[in-house]
C-alpha cells in the first residue's frame, strides 16, 4: 500500500513539473501579426493605400476554391532563362526602355493589398514561398509589390518632401539625393519590374522577427535573394533593407547567396 501511494505521490509531482514547464514556454505569436502602415516618420515605401485599393477591393475577395488549388506540396517548375530573371535595376540601371510586365494579383491571403501584383512568370514562385512559411507558422505579408511610373514617382516626391521637412537647410537636390538613397527614384525602382516584394513592415527592426529569420534560411529555396544587405549599399545604391526580396529564380538565387556578393557585383563578376 505504502509503496502504491509512494507511486501515486510521484505521478502527482510529475505532473505538476509538466504544468510548470509547458507555461514557460515562450509565446510565439507576437511578431507574428504584420505590422500596421508605417507612420509618416518610418521610410514608409509603401504604395498610399488610396492608389493601391481600387474598385478591386471589394469584388476580389479570396475564393475557396483559390485555396484548395494551392494545398498541393510541390514547388511550381522553374521557368527562368536566365534573362528575365536577371535584369538588372538600380539607381544607375534604370528600368529597360517601354518595360511592360505580364502582370498577375498576388493571393489576397498573402498581401495586405487586393491590387497586389507580382510578375506572372514568378507568381507561383512568391505564393509556395508564403505558403511553405505560413506552414511553419510564418505569416508572411506582402505589402508592397509590383508598381507603376505614377506610384513610383508619387512615393519619391513625397520622400523628398518628408527630407525637406527634415532638414530646411537642404537644397532642392541635396534632397534628392538624400531622398533617393531610400526610395528609389522613378524608373529606377525593383518595385517596377514587378520582381521585387517588400515582406510585413519597412522598419530596420524587421531583421528581429521570425518572418526574416525563415526568409534568410529558405528565400533563395523559392528563387529570391535578400537584395540590399547591410554591407553593399555601395554597391546597391540602397540603404540595408531587410524586408525587401527579389525573384532572381532558385538557381541563381543559390549562386548569388553563396557567393556572398549583391546581384551588381554578381552580374560583373560573371562577366554579364
Ligand atoms: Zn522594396
């Protein structure tokens, strides 16, 4: 008898050890929910919701059956020729002459915008990736993507105006080039090739989230490189920008984050 309860007394303590634990455990979800807009102050490279959200808003929400066409586990078949993937914008490459991308909308559940749009070519691309995130409960949430000249040119002028603000002491071209080394000036934005994805929030503090840490262990497995990393912005034009993902395709995407290089150097390098 003695020895029964001696058992009963140790299950009991177990038990209580087991409660303990499991409410130590860390909670998960708080940098899960995807920032809010930036506020005016934040680098805020984000389209105005005004210009993104047309009559589409309400007539595009997600059908059902949208969802069950994508529960199937394979990656979408790799369509790059290493030509449409690899072109190269940036403050001193702009965007090819009469640059006309085939468009296609982004998944609802995976944009904070229902006029998203990313090129059609990589489109399947960009929604395995959230999808496989999503999966390891990493909500990625695209909130800016393809744009247009007139968006471009409407986030660099209010850019330049934000840096007057700043600074009175500026002249009108200082501002420029003070401004153009965040938002990219018109023509000369990755946004407008429609390969560019800015993921959850346009704050430095991004590369502390759990979003950034899967995108660093999985982007190039889905084709996109991180492309203004810390150390290049000599070479990249832009400032370090966590949150901002390019399509290169899932070869040279491998190439590029082996080699340690931006996608300037890279290109150079293999004589391109
Ligand atoms: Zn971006």
């Amino acid at each position: 008898m003695k020895k029964y309860l001696c058992l009963l007394l140790s299950l009991l303590m177990l038990g209580l050890a087991a409660c303990g634990n499991s409410a130590e455990l860390p909670t998960l979800i708080d940098d899960d929910t995807p920032s809010s807009a930036p506020t005016d102050t934040s680098v805020s490279d984000i389209p105005a919701s005004s210009e993104e959200s047309g009559s589409e808003e309400s007539s595009s929400a997600p059908s059902s059956s949208n969802t069950s066409s994508t529960d199937k586990e394979v990656k979408p078949i790799s369509k790059d020729d290493g030509k449409w993937n690899m072109v190269l914008v940036n403050p001193w490459e702009p965007l090819p002459e009469g640059f006309n991308p085939q468009l296609a909308s982004i998944n609802v559940q995976y944009a904070s915008y229902s006029s998203a749009k990313f090129d059609a070519r990589a489109i399947d691309w960009l929604h395995a990736m959230c999808k496989a995130a999503a999966k390891d409960g990493v909500k990625l949430v695209v909130i800016s993507a393809y744009r247009t000249n007139a968006t471009q040119q409407s986030l660099f002028n209010n850019k330049v105006q934000r840096v007057k603000n700043a600074d009175p002491s500026l002249t009108h071209d200082q501002a420029v080039e003070e401004a153009a080394k965040v938002v990219a000036k018109p023509g000369t934005s990755e946004h407008q090739l429609g390969l560019a994805v800015d993921f959850n929030s346009v704050e430095d503090s991004f590369r502390y989230t759990k979003q950034y840490k899967w995108l660093q262990e999985h982007c190039t497995d889905y084709g996109f490189i991180l492309r203004y990393a810390d150390d290049k912005q000599d070479k990249t034009g832009i400032i370090p920008e966590p949150w901002h993902y390019r399509y290169v395709g899932v070869e040279m995407a491998k190439k590029i984050a082996a080699s340690g290089l931006s996608m300037e150097e890279y290109l150079e390098n293999n004589g391109e």
